[in-house]
C-alpha cells in the first residue's frame, strides 16, 4: 500500500477537567490535569496509523522537551517523522479543558513551530507527496502550505483530505482541491453561513459546499454519526457506539485517520466513513487525544458486532 502523507501540526495537550470554566478575572480548583500528546495532525496520524496505515506525518518542532513527547508518540504508533527541527521556536502546548459532567471540551492552540510551517517546507517533502495514496491536511498550520500541499497531491492524482479545523474562511481555489472536506457542525457552519445542527441541515450544508467546487463533503456530527454528500447520493452513516462517552477531544482526529486507512485500503467511501465512525466511536470511550486511539484489531471487532446486530 501506499502511504498516507500528512501535514499538520504537534501539540503537548494540557488537559484540566473541572465542573465548568473560570469566568474572566476567577480562578476555581480542578478535578485533574493531565499532559499528553496532540494536535490535529499529529492525532491524525496515530489513528491511521494504529488503524493499519503506513504514514508519514510533515511537521516541525522546537527542541525542547515537548519535542521528545512528539518524537516518543510517533514511534509508539509506527508514524514515520518527517520533522524539521526549528531552534528559533518552540514545540507547540494546546490548553484544554474538559467539563466534568458532558466530556464537551474547549481548546486554545499556541502552535509554536508548527505555526511556522512553510510552503518551502512542503515544496522540500513534494515527492513524498506526490507518492502518497492519500494526502491530508488541516488548518492548524498556515493556509499557504496547506494549500501549496494540496495543489502538489491533486497534480500528482493523489486522493485529497482537507479537515477544515480550527474554521476558517477558505477560497474556492482550495475547496475545489479536495476530493473529501470533512468538517464537524460549527465548521461546517462556518464555511457555509447556514446552520448544522440536524441531519438534513447538514446535507444543506454539504450542498452548498459541493457548489464551491468540494468532491464530496463528510460532516461529522458528533453523537449523530456523520453525513456523506457526493452531489450524487447522500447517505448519513448513524454513530457508531462503543460505550459510554468519556471525552469528544480527538474524536474527529480518530474519524479522520481512519477514513484516510479506509480509502487508502481501496474500500468504498460508505464504507470507509463506517471505519471513520468506528474509530471515532471507540476513541471516546477513553481519555485523551493520540492515546485514545484505537488498534485496527479494535475497529474491526466492532464494525463485526455492529454487522452481527
């Protein structure tokens, strides 16, 4: 198979659980608090690549001891690194709290090094690119070199990702190099104006996209499983439950990974949206971000027992 090439960014999660937020100006006592790995793009990668895939992940990082949290989390999952080391920043920290009662979680993003990911960047790791079966990106890194990525996959007859997370206004020129967008519900309002918050406002949504130029759109909904809109069919691929909710951050990093392995794979897109919601429906079910995701041994165990009824 070949790879599945990612660009994005590497974060240290720091995590606090409490009842709710401070208020401006409050401090107030939490539950826990907990260091890990993160960022979209590095999430990303760990869930394809404990789903089964080969991947590399483009990215820089300081080098500090956040860095060695990167570099200890790819080798644990079987991520290839392709990282460079940017001595005048830092590895960037994510702070995230999660409220106790709902696992609904609030993020701020300081991207450190990753934030300075350039188009020179990507044009150095062009040919990996051009070698991928499947390329994807977010927005956590600076537009130009996503954008730079995607024009160098789509020449090259890549199939092409775009998480469009955190929202952003994007132009036409970038959502007509996507084979798949794959926005959750506030993205997805962002990008459109309209609102998602039902299943049919979400193929209102997902039309309005695919009239920007989009190939097919994938919105993520959460405990609604996920909407499919192709200008074709549009299908909507209920949640895929593992259990209790434990925590949502990363869910759509687990959803995207595994969508990726699932297309890379060969497998029809229903189908690789069912990986994606299984991967996600497991993630949830445990804390955390990259350590929350699940083996392909995992995935294919509840994709059977959901198949079994």
């Amino acid at each position: 198979m070949k790879p599945i090439v990612i660009l994005g960014i590497f974060v240290a999660d720091t995590a606090y659980r409490a009842e709710r937020q401070p208020k401006m100006g409050e401090t107030i006592l939490g539950t826990s608090f907990a260091l890990g790995p993160g960022g979209k793009g590095s999430n990303q990668s760990v869930a394809a690549a404990m789903a089964g895939g080969k991947v590399h992940f483009i990215t820089r990082l300081g080098a500090d001891a956040f860095a060695e949290i990167a570099q200890s989390t790819w080798a644990r999952a079987g991520v290839v690194p392709e990282v460079k080391v940017d001595r005048d920043s830092y590895t960037g920290a994510a702070y995230i709290f999660i409220e106790n009662a709902t696992g609904n979680n609030a993020i701020i993003v300081a991207p450190g090094a990753a934030g300075r990911v350039s188009v020179e960047d990507v044009e150095e790791k062009a040919d990996l690119i051009r070698s991928a079966s499947v390329f994807v990106t977010q927005l956590e890194q600076p537009i130009p070199a996503a954008l730079r990525a995607l024009q160098i996959a789509r020449a090259a007859g890549v199939t092409t990702i775009l998480n469009p997370a955190p929202a952003a206004s994007l132009p036409d020129e970038m959502l007509a190099l996507c084979d798949y967008l794959t926005p959750n519900e506030s993205e997805a309002e962002a990008l459109t104006g309209l609102p998602v918050t039902s299943v049919e406002e979400a193929e209102a949504a997902a039309r309005a996209l695919r009239a920007r130029g989009v190939g097919a759109v994938v919105i993520t909904l959460g405990d609604k499983g996920a909407l499919y809109h192709d200008g074709t069919r549009t299908v909507h691929v209920p949640v895929i439950s593992a259990g209790p909710v434990v925590e949502t951050t990363g869910a759509g990093d687990a959803f995207n990974g595994g969508f990726a392995v699932a297309l890379a794979e060969g497998r029809e897109v229903i189908e690789a949206v069912r990986f994606g919601c299984a991967t996600a429906g497991i993630s949830v079910t445990r804390p955390g971000t990259a350590p929350a995701m699940p083996a392909r041994a995992e995935i294919e165990a509840l994709l059977a027992r959901v198949a079994a009824g």
